[in-house]
C-alpha cells in the first residue's frame, strides 16, 4: 500500500488515454507515486472504459503503469487518513464506493481487458487489474495484499479471488500480505500469462495491429500466448503443504496453533508476521476470505463495502497508516494487544447491513 501525499508529479494528467489501431490503451501516469490510485483517477478510468465500450472501433483495452517501479502500487491511503481526521464523511464513502464499481465493471468489461502488471502492484492496483481477462505478469512483477498491516482486509474482491487460489493460498496471503513475484502469481492463478517486461512493446504493438475479425476475447488469447514465458518453479510450492495444514483452519486463533505445532522455519516465521499485523484485521480478513468463496464477485464487493465503512471509521486503519505512512515508526498500537481478545460479536459487526440508502447497490 502506498500514499500519494507530497509528491509532486508532472503537470500531464494522472491517467492517459491513447488509441492505437485496435487497441485504447490506459496508462496509471503517477510514476513519482508509484502510480498510486485515488479518486480522480477511478473517475476518469470509468468514464473512459463506459466510453470505448460503446466505441466499435476499440477492439482491446490494456492497462499499464508509467515509468518501470510500478503498475500500481495501491490507493491513496494518506488521502483517506487526511479524510478521516477531517471527518470528511462525504470522501470516506465515495472512494471506496467508485472503486469497487469500478471493480466490477472491469470484471464485467464485454471487450478483452488486459493488465500488464510489470512492476509492484498491491492494494487498488490489484482491483483494476485481477479482475479483468487477461492478467500478464513480469520478471519485475511484486504482487501483495498487505492491508492487515496497516489494520484494514483486502479489499478490491479479495474476498473473491483469494478464495479461488488453490488451497490456501489464498488465506496465506491475504493474512500475511506476502509478497510474491511472476512464478507464484502464475501457480496462485493470479495471472493468466507470463511475459519478459522487454517484450511488452511488441505485445501491446501485436494487439494494436490484430484485424480482430472473430471472437475478440480468443485473438487476444492467441497473441498473448505467444510470448508466454515460464519463470520457473514458485517458491510457494515448497510450502504448499504448510500453507494448506495451518491456514485450512477454523479461526485466526487456530491458525497461530497450527503454526506452531509444524516447528519449522517456515511455520515460525509466518507467526511472527501474523503477530505483527492488526488482530481486528486478521479475524475481519478471515471471516471476509472464507465467506467470499461461495460469493458472486457483486455480492462480495457489497459485503466489502460495508466492511469498508466500519473499518474507516475504527482505530486501527487510523493507527496502522499512522504508523506506516505518516510517522512510518513502524510500532503501531493496535487496538487489542493480541488475537486472543478479540470479540466474535465485534467482528460480526463489521459485516451488518447498512441502512437502505447506504448501501454499495451492486
């Protein structure tokens, strides 16, 4: 996760918009800030998209990320911060309620939608990219979901897609928030294609040249497979076992036991990071990923969003971006000492129906 908070970027606009041949191309243009997400940009990616939708000329849409760091190294979290202290009501709301849509809409996209994830990509960059079609990773791909740390859940559908990992995975990583490279996004299937980031120009050239004259969604598939590149073994495998063993259990509590009781390297050093993170977040986190597995993507978005409500408004996302971002003293004082104090009921409340006029609507 990442903040966009003073940084100076160039007087161009935050997201571009190109056509080329067949081809409308999305560029997140915020490299100083690891082309972090906020709302502006949300709002100019929907209206584009909606746009080209209805535009039969583009055939394809790609999204990158400017300079070589980043596709998208999450949303603006000092922006919320700042809003929070405000008590700007108004912006808690509507960021988390556009990106979300935005979320869905991309997963809904009717044109072959295609993220080229070079570089870090975490938090909001991951929901404008994972749920599209085609998802190409890189040798400088760094994919992570590291919201427990600073007292929030993965959110932008992870509680849809981490569920889907094989085993679990995707547990593993919404709790811990790993980060992970090409070869473990490949095996997780957070990705569909590999490819060198240098031959991304003739990708994208390749597409934008492409008669489409049939099914677009199979033509894409077709290019894309031809610069498919295989990074080798995923370090995950090794520990798939261990993942699966401690992380198929029934509550966060009996996660940590489970980790314990394998007395090995692996075991301990992944207690030593849930230790680390917000307890309210990991039992949140849990009971979002476990229950998002029987969830269409719109119902867990709405599920989401009401967590998301709850969650801006409580000590720990306050504390954890204080601690990370701000201060960035890194000794964030949660709001239970350990997991252990955490209430069930409280966590169920994060979960409740919103009042009627409140609600994501999806």
């Amino acid at each position: 996760m990442t903040t966009t908070s003073n940084v100076e970027e160039p007087s161009e606009a935050p997201v571009l918009f190109s056509q080329d041949g067949a081809m409308g191309r999305i560029v997140l243009n915020r490299p100083r800030a690891l082309n972090a997400l906020d709302l502006v940009m949300v709002d100019m990616m929907m209206g584009q998209l909606r746009s080209w939708e209805q535009d039969p000329s583009i055939k394809v849409v790609v999204i990158e990320g400017a300079g070589e760091k980043a596709f998208c190294a999450g949303g603006d979290i000092r922006g919320l911060y700042d809003a929070r202290k405000a008590d700007d009501e108004e912006m808690l709301d509507a960021f988390y309620r556009r990106e979300y849509h935005l979320n869905n809409y991309i997963a809904n996209y009717p044109k072959p939608y295609v993220a080229l994830i070079d570089g870090i990509t975490m938090g909001g960059g991951v929901g404008v990219s994972i749920h599209g079609k085609f998802r190409v990773v890189t040798e400088r791909t760094l994919f992570a979901m590291p919201e427990t740390g600073i007292g929030f859940f993965p959110d932008v559908g992870g509680g849809y897609f981490l569920p889907r990992c094989p085993g679990q995975i995707g547990m593993y990583l919404g709790l811990t928030g790993a980060r992970i490279k090409a070869a473990d996004c490949l095996y997780a299937g957070l990705a569909t294609h590999g490819a060198d980031s240098a031959s991304l120009d003739k990708l994208k050239a390749d597409l934008a040249g492409a008669a489409f004259e049939g099914d677009a969604a199979a033509k894409t598939q077709e290019i894309l497979d031809r610069y498919t590149t295989a990074f080798g073994q995923a370090p995950l495998a090794a520990y798939r076992d261990e993942i699966d063993r401690a992380f198929a259990e029934s509550s966060v509590v009996a996660i940590f036991e489970a980790l314990e009781r394998e007395e090995s390297d692996f075991g301990m050093q992944t207690r030593d990071v849930l230790i680390s993170k917000s307890p309210t977040a990991l039992c949140v986190s849990f009971d979002q990923i476990r229950q998002g597995g029987d969830m269409a993507l719109a119902e867990v978005l709405n599920m989401e969003y009401r967590m998301s409500q709850r969650m801006v408004r409580k000590p720990d996302l306050f504390e954890g971006v204080r601690a990370v971002i701000v201060d960035k003293d890194h000794a964030p004082k949660w709001q239970h000492g350990d997991i252990g104090q955490v209430d069930p009921r409280e966590i169920a409340e994060y979960f409740a129906e919103l009042p009627a006029d409140k609600e994501l609507g999806l």
